[in-house]
C-alpha cells in the first residue's frame, strides 16, 4: 500500500483513497481542528490550514461543540477561498447547552445544530456530517430520517458515525437500507497503538458495511509523542499539563506511557520520531482511509509529514504486538467511558 508523501521541495505527492465505498476522495492525513479556537489562536490555525492545503491535503474535521463552536467559524473563514477543494466533516450530538432538546440527535436538535454548522462555516453544504456519540436510549431512525431530508435539502453531501460499536454500525446501515437512503460513509473511533480495542468489532464492522475507517486521536493524545516521562510531572503546555479531561480517561495510563518511551527509543533506532511511527502505524492498517492529525502548533504539523513517507515492516508490526495485543488496551480490563458497556442493566 502506497502513502503520500513529501517531495524534496516540499510539495506533496498525495495518495488520494477513497472513503469507504463512496466515490468521495480523502487525503490520508485529515486535519482535525480540534484545537483551533481555544488553545490554538485564529492566526496559527489559519498558517496550518493553508499549509495543508498547499501540501495536498483536502479533509478537515471539526464539530459544533469545539470550543463553543469557534473551531467551525474559525475553518469556515480559512477555507472560504476554496471551498469547493475541501471535505469539510463536522458532526453533532454532543450539549451544548443544559437544555434537553439541544443535544442528543431528535429531528428537532440536528436540523437546528446543521443549520448552526452552516452559519459558523459560511457555507450552504456540509460534505459530511457525523453522529458524534451514540445516544444509548434515543431510537437511531428518527435521526437517520432527518439525515435523508437534509441530503435531499442539498445541505449534506454524506453522513458517518463517531464513537459507535460494531452492532450499531451495522444497525445504522440495516436502516438505511430499509429507508432506502445510502449508507454512512466513515466512521471515526478512537484507535493507536495503545488502544486496539476497535479491532474487535468497530474496524471490521465499518469495513464490511462500507464505512471507510477515520481514526481519531492516532497519538493517544500526544502521549505517543514521548514527550511524557513516567517519573516527572506533564509539561505545562501539554494536554495532560492542563489537565484535559479526555487524557485523563483515556491515555493517561502508566502501561501506556511506558510503551510509548519503548516507541520513541525503537523509531530513534530506525532514525524517525515516535510521532511518524505511530502515525505510520495507524495508515499502515488498509482498513483505514484517512487518520485525523489535531494540531496545536505550526511544528506540530509539520512533524507529522514524516509518517507518509515512513515504511513498516513485519518486526515493526512484531514489536507493537508485544507491547499491546491485536483488539486491547494497554491497560489490562481498561474500559474508555466514552465507550460505556451496555451489556448489563441491574433489575
């Protein structure tokens, strides 16, 4: 499998994929803009999409509730001068206020928060638009019922899934053959070397249904970055140093901060970063259209184009298995709360 990569002036050589099996092509790398907005500035965020742009790269990811919805204004005005060039994805579901209705995915909520999107991108379509949690108690078919009108409205293009199990992907994709309406394009689960666990059933689910997979969070959060030492405290700018909450539940594991020092000394070996590697890692599983890369920094990004050009092989894929099985964590019985079990309700 071929990735793209940079040439020697700095122009990429994109591998476009396709997404899934739509027509639609997506870069490998997606931009995630999930810092701009807050912790990035409007004037850096604005120097990395342009940089994007210029090396190739045509996916960006945003979301109603980044940053109160600065994110989505702050790519809308990035993007205005070539629009048409951009798959830009957004999504909704999550609060954003303590009203009941103004969350969830009710007909009412999602043409409301689409309308939203919309006006903080300053454009009249969505290329795709994503359920970005599963809402555990809410039927799924009033929600994909509302997606069908606002296809045929010419406000989305496609539609995916974000932070769904396996049955409910193929659940997703029964209703919309039952609706008559296409099927999801993409689904984007948390998935890095230090958490596997959407091997299991998310992975293969999207990829039988024909969902093309768009992983989030590549670098468990930055902690595959190896910037975290196990015996001295984050650093303050980190996002462990601020205390994010997300970290917090998820990477900020000692199992996984000790793989990834084992990382950053394995890709020293082979003359690359932890954070080429890990990325590489994630692209290298043909399940996966495109991996979202969230910068906070113009260096940040620029640190990730080595991934598409990094190659690996069977005892790179050997060594990761021996420090997290196919289809686990990092941390033995580790369970994401985003990802809450389901299977047993106390009478």
């Amino acid at each position: 499998m071929s990735i793209a990569g940079f040439g020697p002036n700095g122009e990429y050589t994109v591998d476009y994929r396709y997404l899934g099996r739509s027509a639609l092509k997506v870069s490998p790398l997606c931009l995630g803009a999930m810092m701009f907005g807050g912790e990035t500035d409007e004037a850096t965020a604005k120097r990395i999409i342009d940089k994007a742009f210029d090396q190739g790269v045509n996916f960006i990811d945003t979301a109603d509730v980044y940053h109160a919805g600065r994110s989505e204004e702050i790519v809308g005005r990035a993007v205005a001068q070539q629009r048409d060039s951009w798959v830009i994805a957004t999504k909704f579901g999550y609060p954003t206020t303590q009203g009941p209705n103004e969350q969830g995915q009710s007909r009412k909520w999602i043409m409301q928060s689409v309308d939203a999107s919309l006006k903080r991108l300053g454009t009249d379509y969505l290329d795709i638009l994503y359920f970005h949690r599963a809402v555990t108690d809410a039927p799924l078919e009033e929600g994909m019922r509302a997606i069908a009108d606002l296809i045929r409205q010419g406000k989305i293009r496609y539609y995916g899934v974000s932070n769904f199990r396996g049955w409910r992907i193929a659940e997703i994709a029964r209703l919309a053959d039952q609706l008559g309406i296409d099927r999801p394009v993409a689904s984007e689960p948390l998935y890095n070397l230090v958490d596997r666990t959407a091997e299991v059933e998310q992975l293969p689910a999207a990829a039988h249904y024909g969902l093309g997979v768009v992983p989030y969070s590549p670098l468990a959060r930055g902690v595959l970055s190896g910037k975290y030492a196990l015996d001295a405290p984050p650093p303050a700018d980190s996002r462990a140093g601020r205390g994010d909450k997300r970290i917090q539940q998820t990477e900020w594991r000692p199992e996984s901060l000790k793989i990834a020092q084992t990382i950053a000394a394995h890709a020293a070996q082979r003359g690359t970063t932890s954070i080429a590697f890990a990325l590489a890692w994630v692209l290298k599983n043909r399940l996966v259209s495109s991996a979202i890369a969230g910068p906070r920094t113009e260096a940040q990004w620029d640190s990730y184009g080595e991934a598409l050009k990094l190659e690996l092989g069977a005892e790179d894929e050997k060594l990761v298995d021996s420090l997290v099985a196919p289809g686990h964590a990092s941390t033995p019985g580790y369970t994401d709360p985003g990802y809450p079990i389901e299977g047993r309700r106390v009478a």
